[in-house]
C-alpha cells in the first residue's frame, strides 16, 4: 500500500505542475508578490471580526446548508465502514463502496456545469441537495429494512449512499460558485476561512456522536441524525433560494 501511494505520488507529480503552470499564466494576478505583513492584531478580534463578516453575507443561509452536509455518517467514511465491518460485509464490498462514492463524487464535476448553464447556479443547487435528500431517503429506507427485514438490502442502503454522492458535490460546487459571486473579494478569505472552520466543526460533531452512539444497535440514531441533518441543510438552502428570489422580484 505504500508503495502504491508513492508510486502515484511520483506519477501525478507532472501534471500537477503543468496545472499550476497553466493557471498562473491564466491568472497572472496569482503571481503577485506578497507584501509584508502587518502586525498581527488580537486574535480575539480578527475571531470576532470573522465571525461578523461570515454572519452579514448574503450567502449566509447557503453557507450553513453546506456546512450541515457534514454532519453525516451516510457517506464513505470511518463511522460507516466500522458498520459495514460489523455487519460481515465483506471486505471487498466495502473497499468498492468507497471507490465508487469517490467515482461519483468526481461524475459531479462533469454534471453540474451543464446543469449550471441551463438552470443558473441558485436553481442547480437545489437540484442538487434536492437529489442528495432524496437518494438518502431511499437509503434510509432500505437501512431500516435490513435492521428489521433481510440483512440483503444492506447492499441496497450502501448503493443509495454512494448515489447521493453526486447530487451532493453537485450542490458543493453550486455553493463554491455562489460564494465567490456574492462574497466581496476583500472578505472572500475571511468567509472561506469561518465557513471551514465550522465544516471542521461539523466532522468532529460526527465523531463525537459517533462516541456516544457506538454499538452497531445505535448506528440507526446516528443515520437518522445524519438525515435530519441534510434534510435541514436542504430547508435552509431552499429559505435562501426564495429570499433571492423574492429581493430579485423587488428590484425589478
């Protein structure tokens, strides 16, 4: 395994390179020298400062969506392989589990911007955490069906969670797109920077459930959080979508 990962470290070095080339030259602007810093303020300050640029961008409800998405045990990880582990399904079926989610993770990047095009980026969006909730749902579904009927459509829940996959990095890309139209670029890395943060937040939130809730028994409390979580993330995307809407109909 290590000499896989070198192997593929060496090998992608070169056309990482040749991409970063491409994108300076693109974007001459990236190249400018830094000037020297200031002194550093009180980080107490920058915090507080941080947090009220996040809090008055227009984005915000968007933001917190996004961040929502990540408390979650309903995606190839730790929590769900230990699951899956303690389940007996084997070891193969779960190495596939996490190649395809990456797969279809990647399928998104040549999805939504067809998707943006034709429907613009606030409306892709909600296709996109739209088509993640509802791929959850059924795997929801099938998950209580294998607690409670046939161990076999644990495969079927496994599927539906790799599915979700691609209506999830869909609306990740919509939220980046928004993010950077909306964000004044002086703020830009100040909110990037809040909005990680609590993306960071959110992963240890899962982990620390995952301390509470942490018999195979309980893994079912920890999938109906995850749920209500996107279901949330997509109620406070969709309240954002409508105010837009609403304030674009007032300028008119």
């Amino acid at each position: 395994a290590v000499s896989i990962v070198a192997g593929w470290n060496v090998v992608s070095l070169g056309p990482e390179y040749l991409l970063l080339t491409v994108i300076y030259r693109r974007f001459p602007k990236l190249a400018r020298e830094k000037q020297p810093k200031p002194a550093q303020p009180n980080p107490f300050k920058v915090l507080a400062s941080g947090w009220q640029s996040y809090s008055r961008q227009p984005v915000l409800l968007a933001s917190l969506a996004l961040v929502l998405l990540y408390v979650t045990v309903l995606c190839p990880g730790a929590l769900m392989n230990a699951y899956l582990n303690l389940l007996g399904v084997d070891t193969l079926a779960v190495g596939a589990f996490q190649a395809l989610g990456a797969v279809l993770g990647l399928a998104a990047t040549w999805i939504a911007p067809p998707l943006i095009s034709r429907l613009g980026v606030p409306k892709a969006g909600l296709v996109g955490i739209y088509s993640q909730l509802a791929s959850l749902f059924v795997g929801v579904v099938f998950y209580v069906m294998a607690t409670s009927a046939h161990s076999g459509f644990v495969y079927a829940f496994m599927a539906m969670v790799v599915a979700s996959r691609v209506g999830l990095y869909a609306f990740d890309l919509c939220e980046v797109q928004l993010m950077q139209e909306h964000v004044p670029e002086a703020e830009r890395g100040v909110v990037s920077g809040v909005e990680y943060s609590l993306t960071n937040v959110a992963s240890v939130v899962v982990f620390a459930l995952g301390a509470v809730f942490s018999t195979p028994v309980e893994f079912g409390t920890l999938v109906f959080i995850s749920f209500g979580c996107v279901m949330m993330a997509a109620l406070l995307y969709t309240a954002w979508w409508i105010a837009r809407s609403r304030a674009s109909r007032t300028r008119r």
